[in-house]
C-alpha cells in the first residue's frame, strides 16, 4: 500500500464545531440503538460519543455528533426526523445544540467502589456530596454487584487519590458503608498478585484455638489470641506462649483440626475467580503449616507459608520450628512471592483482619482490611466490613456478571 493509500485518521472535533447532543429515554427493546443511528446516517453525521444505560427496562441513551455537513440537510431538519423516529416507537427525544466535545476530564483520576448491605440513598448522597466537597467531579457510576451486597463504582476526577481516600474513610465509618478508593489507570487492571491471611480471614476460625480447645486451653489461649490481635502483646511472644500450651496432644489432632476448619463465604469464589483471571494466589500465616499446606492443595494456591508446629515421636512438643512468621515476616514474605511471580509489588494486592498484617497491607498497592480491628481498618488503604470474601473482586473492578458467566462457562 503506498503512502497515498493509507487512510487518515477522521480529525477530532475542535471546541468550535457545532454539536448536537441526542438524547432517547423511554420503553427498551430490541432496535433502539440501531434505530437512532439509521436515522442519523441519514444527515452524514459523525458520531463523537456515545452513552447506554438500560435500567429496570428503561433505556437512557446518549449520542454527540457533529451538525448536519452541509449536504442540503440542516439540524431542523434531523431534529423533526429524530423526534418522528422517537414517537413512533413511543420514546421520547431531546437534542441540544452546542459547541465541541465533551469538556476535558480534570487531573487526578480515582476509582471509588462503595459496598452497602444496603446501599441506602442516605449514604449514597453523603458519599457523592464528600467527593464533590473534595473538588473531585462524579463522570461516571456503575453497578458491579446487586449481591451479596451492593456495590457501585464511582469514576472521579478533578482531585487526587490519597486525599480522596482520606475524605471518603472518615464518611464511610460514620455511614456504616465500605468505600475503597484506588487510582484509575493499567494498573489497577494489572494487579496480579493476591495474599491473604489465613486465620479469620480465608478461614473463620483461628487454628490455634482450634488445637487448643483440644488441648482443654481454648479459653487461656483466645484470650491471648485477642490482645495480639489488638497489638498489645509482641506476637512472636504471644506465639510461643500459646504454642506450649499444646505440649503433649497427639498428632492425631492435626486431622482433626483440618477437618474443622471452615472456609470464609465467598472464599472459594474469590480464589476460583482470581485464577481464571491468571492472577496468583497465596496466603501467609500466624498459624500453622499443618493447616496451611492442607489449605494450599485443596484450593489450588500458589503460594502458602506458615509457622509449624513441632512433632517428635507422635506428640506435639509445644514449640515451633524455623523462621517465625510474624508482622515483618509476613511482609517479607508478600514481597518474596512477588519476586518469584515476577509481579512488581505495586501490582500486589494483600488481605487481612490483625494487627500483625499492616506491615504487609501497607507493602502491598492496595492493602484490604477484612472484617478487622479498628486499628487495622483505620491505618489500611480500605476496609471492608461484610462477611463475604468474595467481595473484594468488586474493588478490583470485577463484576457479579462477570464471576457468574465464568462460573457457567466452567461448568
């Protein structure tokens, strides 16, 4: 093809070019968008933007184009066609005259996901009002999920992320609602790598109480438990006195504890769904290898590292064996499996409830404070309070329909 051939890009229209603003609202059915465009052809119109929503069966849409281009036909006249059009289907149509393309969006451009269970309107309108008080500008909302909570996206511009985040944390608490504000771009798309804790987060138990309720200690033991995740006590401490605890039992019990566990709802559908994404999957834990490689097989994580429990001659002993992990260990191990993905760890999401998980919240690009200590929800880049893990798809931009399509084409 020589140069002569090749087509040229149609230009954008500048600021000063008449442009009319199509708006069709009424009944949905089949045609409508096909119909309005059919008449448009007509009047040698370009097309600059395009909008759809359809809700509960009503249909709102949207076009920008250019002005008739001068071919005998005038705006009149597309106006008395498009009117006609939109009556004979019994819509409603209104066009409005102006100059150029939509204004620029402003610098600074944010993703806010607001969960409810419910969405009231009362905390819809305080959100959208923080924002607006920010200086950011609302371009855009959308639904993500109707179930088991609800879940909007907000797309915002005109103020930066971080003081964004802070504004809509402090009304989220006093709303009762989960606000999770991430920055727009590639990257949120990118994120490939996702780290959990274990113990009340991929799982609702704590494994160590678990064991120790076998042991006839679950009382001492959880009371223990609590203040470390409060972060009054040093955890590698803490660790080391509930562990003895355990002195003597049987390693029988290490069937039986795996056998209690139970998963968090929507844990297998987060991990399931993550995989289909081609992100990697792992987990850290406080708890026990015993517990955690079991884990590991049966879900398919990538990843998985914990404390372990030592067993000589069938017994436990009452202490652990190598490396602790503990709040730095599991930040350090969130950036280890980051480097052995081969994920930068911008692109790295992790997910916790203690105290002894903000190290590796705060390492990771968006730390998720799950169902967590007041301390650990304030000092996380977002927190979110429902009991269904699976919910943080949501912050990642995923949608209901999208997890149960994959679910069916699995099937």
């Amino acid at each position: 093809m020589s140069a002569s051939q090749i087509p040229t890009a149609t230009a954008v229209p500048g600021d000063s070019v008449p442009t009319l603003l199509v708006k069709i609202f009424g009944k949905d059915r089949t045609g409508i968008t096909a119909g309005l465009f059919d008449t448009l052809a007509a009047y040698g119109v370009d097309v600059i933007d395009i909008e759809q929503v359809v809700t509960r069966g009503r249909i709102v849409l949207c076009a920008l184009v250019t002005t008739p281009d001068g071919n005998g036909a005038t705006a009149g006249e597309l106006r008395a066609t498009v009117h006609s059009w939109a009556d004979s289907l019994q819509l409603q149509a209104e066009i409005i005259s102006g100059i150029g393309d939509n204004r620029p969006r402003g610098t600074g451009r944010s993703l806010v996901t607001v969960l409810g269970h419910p969405l009231t309107a009362e905390s819809t309108a305080a959100i959208a009002a923080r924002i607006t008080g920010t200086g950011g500008n609302i371009d855009r909302i959308f639904r993500l999920a109707k179930y088991p909570v609800t879940a909007v996206e907000f797309a915002v511009s005109g103020v930066e992320t971080e003081p964004l985040r802070t504004a809509l944390a402090t009304e989220a608490a006093a709303l009762g609602v989960d606000v999770a504000v991430v920055a727009a771009g590639l990257q949120r798309r990118a994120q490939r790598l996702v780290v959990m804790d274990v113990d009340s987060t991929l799982i609702q138990d704590e494994v160590i109480e678990l064991f120790a309720a076998h042991a006839g200690c679950e009382e001492e033991v959880a009371q223990v438990t609590a203040a470390a995740m409060r972060g009054e006590l040093d955890f590698e401490q803490s660790l080391h006195a509930r562990v003895a605890l355990l002195a003597g039992l049987d390693e029988s019990v290490v069937e039986k504890v795996r056998a209690e566990v139970r998963l968090t709802p929507g844990a297998r559908t987060l991990i399931r769904t993550l995989k289909r994404l081609g992100y990697q999957v792992g987990v850290v834990s406080g708890g026990f290898t015993q517990v955690t490689d079991e884990l590991k097989d049966r879900l398919g994580l990538d990843f998985a590292s914990a404390n372990t429990l030592e067993i000589v001659e069938g017994k436990l002993t009452g202490r652990v064996t190598g490396e602790i992990v503990d709040r730095a260990g599991k930040a350090r191990l969130l950036r280890r499996f980051a480097e052995e993905a081969g994920v930068p760890l911008a692109q790295t999401v992790a997910i916790g409830d203690g105290a002894n998980d903000l190290d590796m919240l705060n390492a990771a690009g968006l730390g998720v404070a799950f169902n967590a200590k007041p301390m650990v929800r304030e000092a996380a880049h977002t927190a979110v309070n429902v009991p269904f893990l699976d919910t943080v798809l949501y912050l990642l931009g995923i949608t209901r329909e999208e997890v149960e399509a994959a679910d069916t084409h699995e099937r």
